[in-house]
C-alpha cells in the first residue's frame, strides 16, 4: 500500500545512530543520507526521517505505531536490545502476543522522539 512513510525529529545524528543500530538486525540500513535526511530501507528508502522543527509530539496515546517485519523472533530480539542501547525506551519486551495470533512475536519501543516502534515475526 504505501511506498514510504516519513517521520520529523530534531536531532538527525542521534536518529541515525538509534535506527542504524535498531533497524541491522532487521536487514534495514541507512541508504541516503545528509545533515536534514536519512533514507531507510533494503533495496529503496522506505523510512525517511526529516530534520523537523515540530516533530510530532511523543503521544502513547496518539494512536501513531510503526510495525517491522522481522526475519526471525532472534531478530526481533536484537531489534528491542539495540534499540535499549541506543537511546530507546521500553514499550514491551520481546515475546509472543497469542492475543494478536499464535505466532505473532514482537518487540515494542519507543525511539528517542517518541515515536512508537515495533518489530515483528510471523514465526512461520
């Protein structure tokens, strides 16, 4: 459906050190980047993030979610562990969520904006 999103922050080289480290295992690297940009994705920039002066405002309450398909629930995990490391915060630990499906296994995180992140595995 979509061919890329985009998000605002403030700070771009404190995003790009968390989405570097967050989005490796998830077999997503930094495809463009300059002082007001980074593109990221496999193949093509699917996630831009912009250098922005009113990125939008950390809401858990506000509905926005990003979810990334994940090669593995090992992925997954490394996803939510950089994640930590880099200036991310909690939003749920890596597990299986039989609420969403038998299989459903995800991570869940805020990054340094905000922003609501999760990584997911099908598990098949």
């Amino acid at each position: 459906m979509f061919d890329h999103v985009s998000i605002g922050v403030r700070d771009i080289a404190k995003a790009k050190s968390f989405y570097d480290a967050a989005l490796k295992p998830l077999g997503f690297t930094c495809l463009s980047a300059d002082e007001t940009s980074l593109g990221y994705g496999k193949e093509a920039p699917a996630l831009w993030i912009l250098k922005a002066e009113s990125p939008v405002r950390d809401d858990s309450k506000s509905g926005l979610h990003f979810c990334f398909t994940a090669p593995s629930q090992d992925s997954v995990k490394a996803f939510h562990a950089a994640a930590m490391k880099h200036g991310g915060r909690d939003n749920g630990k890596p597990g299986l969520r039989k609420d969403y499906g038998p299989h459903y296994y995800a991570a869940f995180v805020h990054d340094p904006e905000g922003y609501r992140l999760e990584a997911y595995h099908s598990g098949k």
